[in-house]
C-alpha cells in the first residue's frame, strides 16, 4: 500500500467529496477516483458508500481512515528527523587558545550557533603552534590564536590587535599610575608570565615585545595559566602583564593598568586550511566582524582565501 493512496484517500474522507479532494490535491478527479478504486481492490473492501451525498465510509473506510492519518504523521515525522539528522552531521570544529575565552570569542561562537543552528560545532582548547598541525591533520578546521606562525598548508588573517595592560596588587606603586605604565617600568619587576608549555607561545611572544623595546627582564617565573598568575598577583607576589580582554578575570585587590607602548599588543588571527573556501568557515569569519561591529571595535578585514589574507 502506497503513502500517497492514503494521501488521496485521507483527501476524499475529510473533503466528503471526490471533487473537492482533486481540488485540493491539484489532481484532476477522474484519476483521483480510479486511485481510490485501486486501493479498493488492493484491500478487498468497499471504503465508501456508494451514492451518499455527502460521501460516507464504510465502517472498513473509517477504520482506515484513523489508522491513515497515524501512518502519514508518523512518515512525515520520519522525514523530517532524518533531514534535520543529514543537516547536523555537518560538523565545523574551533580551535582556540584558552585567553580568548575571556575576549569576544564567547558571543563570536554564540552569534554563529544562532546562525547556523543545524551545525554541530565543537570547541577544543589548543595552542596556536598545536592549532596549525591539527589543522593539516584535519582534526579542526578554524583555529583562533595569538601567535604569527606561517606554514604554507594554512591560510591566516590578522584579526585585530589587542592592547596589553598589567595586573597588580592595589598596594603596588604601578597600581597608583592609573593612566599607564611603560615597559621600562616593569623590567625591574617581578613579572609572572604564562604558559609554560613549548615555545612559541604568550610568554615567548611577551618576552620579544620586550626586547623589541631592547629590555630584558630578569625577574621571570614561568606558571601554567592565566589564572594562576593573576592569583599570586593578587597576593602580592608580583605583577602580570595579560591581555586587556582578560581584565575581566577579577580577585580582590587585583587592579589592571594600561601599558602605553605602542607595541605592546597581542594579535589575535583566524587561521584554517589553505583551501578550504567552505561556506561555514566563511561564515564564522563574517561573524567575527559583526560583533566587532556591535563592540565598536576598529579593524581591516582583509578576504579570507589563499593568497589574498594579510597580516
């Protein structure tokens, strides 16, 4: 038996009326009415009373009628849950460094699900140098980071870049400087930086920021995270210099300053596979901006395909 003589019996029933069931189904009635007879024969029953005005069921005509209109929800529940199940195998998978979290990343991510809801997205936490292998190994297929690292398998735009400050007990002199410090002022410090995983990565990167300023500091303790640092800085350990997006991340007595150097900034880039132009790689690009866009941020948004990305 097949779902569409149920369709056009369903029709006939509720309609009480082969000519109004072929308007409704755009059909014309004659094959409308031999369909029926069809179904009739294949059944062995007469599901209409012959000659009714309106058109009746039989009693064997109702009962298929209840159990038709089962059938044809449960097909089209079946559709549509093995449509939506074809849409969500559709995976895109964001690297980030853990730091972003505490920048734009978060509603970046947020306003793409939003966007593309019949995407499954998948967030892995990886470094900037881990972020290009995994993209050769297609393991991800975005990746967001802070580091320059150029391999000619992976295309990456420069973002933005993002001004660096630094964290300090309240009782700290540089806590009193609220309009900025220099790096010249830090050198002599004790300065906590982070991570402490294989070079390059943030304190690789801070460390060159200070000697492109040609200083050295000599008072360096390497920890694992971000966290960590700010909350001996908070205990009045030392100083940390951090991103300015994670001056969100708040303790007690724990105060941020502006670093007024012109180079003391973090870049942040998007990278992903050198030829991959899919539409949902594109599209989290996009919706990057448009947060920028929202938080008044200034940028230069450079194409994102091979060859044409500029950093």
């Amino acid at each position: 038996m097949e779902l569409r003589y149920l369709r056009y019996f369903v029709a006939v029933v509720e309609e009480q009326s082969f000519t109004k069931a072929a308007e409704r189904l755009f059909i014309a009635q004659p094959p409308l009415s031999r369909q029926i007879q069809n179904l009739e024969n294949e059944l062995g029953v007469q599901l209409f009373e012959r000659g009714s005005r309106p058109l009746q069921t039989t009693t064997a005509g109702q009962f298929l009628y209840q159990h038709a209109l089962k059938l044809l929800s449960n097909a089209e529940e079946v559709k549509s849950m093995t449509k939506r199940i074809g849409l969500i195998e559709r995976t895109l998978t964001i690297g980030f460094v853990g730091s972003l979290l505490f920048g734009l990343l978060p509603r970046i991510i947020y306003l793409y699900r939003q966007q593309n809801p019949n995407l499954n997205i998948q967030l892995i936490e990886l470094s900037t140098t881990e972020q290009i292998q995994a993209l050769k190994e297609g393991r991800i297929d975005v990746g967001f980071g802070r580091l320059r690292i150029s391999d000619p398998a992976v295309k990456r735009v420069l973002l933005r870049k993002e001004r660096l400050v630094v964290a300090a007990h309240s009782s700290h002199p540089i806590a009193q400087r609220v309009e900025g410090v220099h790096l010249a002022d830090l050198v002599d410090e004790k300065l906590f930086v982070y991570p402490n995983t294989p070079k390059p990565n943030f304190s690789s990167q801070l460390l060159n920021i200070f000697a492109e300023h040609s200083l050295s500091p000599q008072n360096i303790r390497e920890l694992r995270e971000i966290q960590l640092a700010l909350g001996l800085v908070a205990a009045g350990e030392g100083l940390c210099v951090i991103p300015a997006s994670a001056d969100t991340i708040r303790f007690p007595h724990l105060v941020y300053i502006p670093i007024l150097d012109s180079g003391a900034v973090s870049p942040i880039f998007i990278t992903a596979r050198a030829m991959d132009n899919s539409e949902d790689v594109q599209a989290i690009y996009d919706a990057v901006f448009q947060v920028y866009d929202l938080e008044c941020i200034e940028y230069k948004k450079a194409p994102f395909q091979w060859g044409q990305a500029e950093d």
